[in-house]
C-alpha cells in the first residue's frame, strides 16, 4: 500500500491507504493504535475528515463512520466546526494507574492476574451476549495477528494485534466500565506482553490459543470461553513471571533488581 500523510495535525503518523472492504473499520483501526502508540497524543486534533478522505483514499461517508466509531467508544471528541480531538482517557482511570504503576513496579505480576481476571470476565460476556458483529470483529482481529505470525512480523505489530484481538472481546462483552479497564491495562502492560511475544515459539502458541477462545465465544459458550481466556492468561503469567525473575521486563530493569 503506499504510504501517505495527512496535513501537521498528524505529524509524523504513517497512515496508508486501504483496501475497498470494511474502509470506515480499517480507518478506525489505524486511527485507534495511533492513540494507543501515543502518535496522537490526548488532546491532539485529528486530521479533517477532507485530509482522512486523501489520505486513506475513501469516501468521505466512510471517514465520517470511522470517526463516529471513534467517538462512540469514547477515544475522541467532536467538536463542531472546530475538529475531533483526543480524549484524555475514556475512563478517566488512566492517570491514577500510571502513578500506581509507577509506585509499584514489581507488583506487574498482579496487574497481569487482574487483567487476567477481567479477561475471563470479557470473554464469557462477550459469549453470553452472543453478538454478531462484536463476533465477527474478534474473529477478523484472530485472522489478522494469525496472518501476521505466520509472515513472521515484528514483534512490535504483533504486540498491536495481540492487544486488538482482546479489546475486541472486551468491546463485545458489551460492559463499558469493563471495556474501559481492559483497554487501560492492555495499554499499560504493552512492554511486558512485547517480551513475552519475543519469546521463541511463543506468538504461534497464543495464536492457538486465541483460537480456542474465538472457537467458545462463537460457540455461545460462556463457560468455554471463560475456561479458554483462563488458559491463555495462565501461560502468559508464567512466562511473565519468569521474565521478572530473571530481570528481563521492564519493571526488574528500572527497579535494578
């Protein structure tokens, strides 16, 4: 895909052009890890929906989708005449957690239980609601980190995707609060889940076991699918575990232990 870039407001941001299925999602998307990376930082405007139509080569009723999608979940905010802009955080919990985080460094291992926690919470929702789309968005974010290990990508888009693929079931869990969290904590433990799919041999394994979720929550399967989540966060504490052990994470690194 060539690459182009849209007016200042988005700096040094690569966003491409796409392809002809599923624009205004693409966009979104795209958009969305740019927050996350902190490209577009809170509070940053984004580009116009004139500057989204030339950059990424859409409609402008694919653009507008895109950016009321953004707006819906709470990532950004339309103001009239003057552009759509980065919130702060959707939740609000985001500032708090930093500081905590930073208070309690080797405490990263519990953080992972609570997400843990919450993971297998999404997962059952997002099974007992059952709902077509919420489905398809997890089944379509599986197929993407799945094509992407097997093109053995880099580590740092496998960490994107590996995160897609969670706040999509967190998202179709249908719990706010609980989408709210996940995306928070999914944000904040990037560097350890970056470690732990630097591990060998671990991006086809959680590639697997993605599978398994997808699998349950397709099924309408509550039970499974909280079942599947549990293993999956099970193998990446351990593994995580290890990593701080061993002084291989970010936390043991700045702690100096």
């Amino acid at each position: 895909m060539s690459e182009r870039k849209p007016s200042d407001a988005a700096g040094d941001v690569p966003l491409t052009t796409i392809s002809k299925t599923q624009r205004s999602e693409q966009i979104r998307m795209q958009i969305e890890q740019a927050i996350r990376s902190g490209s577009f930082a809170p509070g940053a405007r984004l580009p116009s929906e004139r500057e989204l139509v030339d950059t990424f080569g859409v409609s402008r009723v694919s653009a507008r989708e895109a950016i009321k999608s953004l707006e819906a979940v709470g990532l950004i905010n339309v103001q009239h005449g003057r552009g759509a802009f980065v919130t702060d955080r959707r939740s609000g919990l985001g500032q708090p957690m930093a500081r905590w985080l930073q208070l309690h460094e080797g405490e990263v291992l519990e953080l992972h239980r609570v997400r843990g926690a919450l993971d297998e919470l999404a997962a059952q929702s997002a099974a007992e609601r059952h709902n077509r789309k919420g489905v398809e968005k997890i089944a379509t974010a599986h197929e993407a980190l799945r094509q992407a290990v097997d093109a053995d990508v880099p580590t740092a888009e496998l960490m994107l995707l590996d995160i897609d693929f969670h706040v999509a079931i967190a998202e179709a869990s249908g719990n706010r609060l609980l989408y709210d969290l996940l995306y928070d904590l999914h944000t904040y433990l990037a560097e350890s889940r970056k470690f732990v799919l630097a591990t060998r041999n671990r991006p086809p394994q959680s590639v697997r076991e993605h599978g398994a979720i997808v699998e349950a929550i397709a099924a309408g399967d509550p039970a499974g699918a909280r079942a599947a989540m549990s293993r999956h966060i099970a193998s990446i504490s351990k593994l995580v575990g290890v990593g701080l052990r061993e002084g291989k994470t970010p936390a043991r690194r700045r702690a100096g232990r």
